[in-house]
C-alpha cells in the first residue's frame, strides 16, 4: 500500500471549517486506499502567541503570562467545543492534559536560559493543535498521534538546533511502520 504524507501550516488548520476541509482531504485519500501520515503546524498564530508567553516568563510579568495563557486556552477550547460534543471525554480530558502540561512548562521555564525556556514552551503549539486534528481525524478514522518530539533527534544548540536527519528518519520509519502494521491506518 502507498504512503501519502500530507502537512497542514497554520492557515489550514486555523479554524473549525478548514479543520473540516483537512479531514475532507484526509479521508478522500484514505477511501483511495493509501496509508496516510498526516502533520500539522500550530494553528493559525499560535507560534506568535507562545513566544509571546516566552517573553512574558522572561520578564517575570505574571499578568501577562496569565493573560496570554488564557488566550491559547480559549483559542483551542472553542474549537473543541465546535467539533466535539460535550459528551465526548477522551477528547476534553487530553486537551486539559496538554494545557496542564503547558502550565507545568511555564513553571519551569521561567527558570530557563532564553533560549531553553523558547524550545520547552514553542513547541505546545504543535502540540495542541495535532492533539484537536488528530481526535477529530478519529472520529472517521482509525488514526494514531505521534508526538514528533520523541522521533526527531538533534544537537543540543537550544533554538537554533541541527536535526539529525539519519537517526530521526530512522525513528520515523519504525514508529510509523510499527502503527501501521498495528492499526492499519
């Protein structure tokens, strides 16, 4: 069977109707009879609004870290809430996971070199955004979230690192080869 990866920036995936249209997408290719491996950016300016968390922990500026945190949280609630129903816990239990997670990141990085503290916090945009893509791919698919973090491999140059294309590649390949093997995806 042939494998189509399909990536989603920001723009695609930025609201509730082009959430929909990437599933449309997704499922259209799967009914084709390929295996698909689906990757998706934060949504819409997210990246914009974690780094401006980022700034706000640097700056010890609790209200606006607070603010800023209450965006992100209403921002991917909303979304949720319009594409699952009330009664749908595993989706709302692991979005509260992951901003709990989020907050536990803030925590810690506010005691953080700069550049560390970007690389702990950034990334939840991510994070959130294939967390809400891939539940709701679900409720048509059989479909698996794989965390990217724990595939790619780099240097340790917080910020600016240097993938480790052979050993990240060769994590890819396993993991997706052992979800495909498991779930047919």
């Amino acid at each position: 069977m042939k494998i189509i990866v399909q990536k989603y920036g920001g723009t695609s995936v930025e609201n509730i109707e082009k959430i929909k249209k990437v599933a449309k997408k997704v499922i259209a290719k799967k009914e084709e009879g390929f295996q698909m491996v689906v990757v998706v950016s934060a949504m819409g300016k997210m990246t914009n609004k974690l780094e401006e968390l980022v700034l706000a922990l640097q700056n010890n500026d609790e209200e606006k870290r607070i603010a800023v945190l209450s965006e992100i949280h209403e921002f991917h609630f909303m979304i949720l809430k319009d594409l699952f129903d009330l009664s749908n816990r595993e989706a709302y239990d692991y979005f509260s996971d992951v901003m709990n997670s989020l907050i536990q990141a803030c925590d810690k990085a506010s005691e953080l070199p700069p550049s560390m503290a970007y690389d702990a916090i950034v990334p939840f945009g991510e994070i959130l955004s294939t967390t809400i893509v891939s539940r709701y791919l679900g409720e048509f698919l059989t479909c698996a979230h794989i965390d990217a973090s724990s595939l790619i491999v780099t240097d340790s140059k917080f910020k600016s690192a240097t993938v480790d294309m052979k050993f990240t590649e060769q994590n890819i390949r396993k993991e997706v080869s052992e979800i495909f093997n498991e779930c047919n995806i």
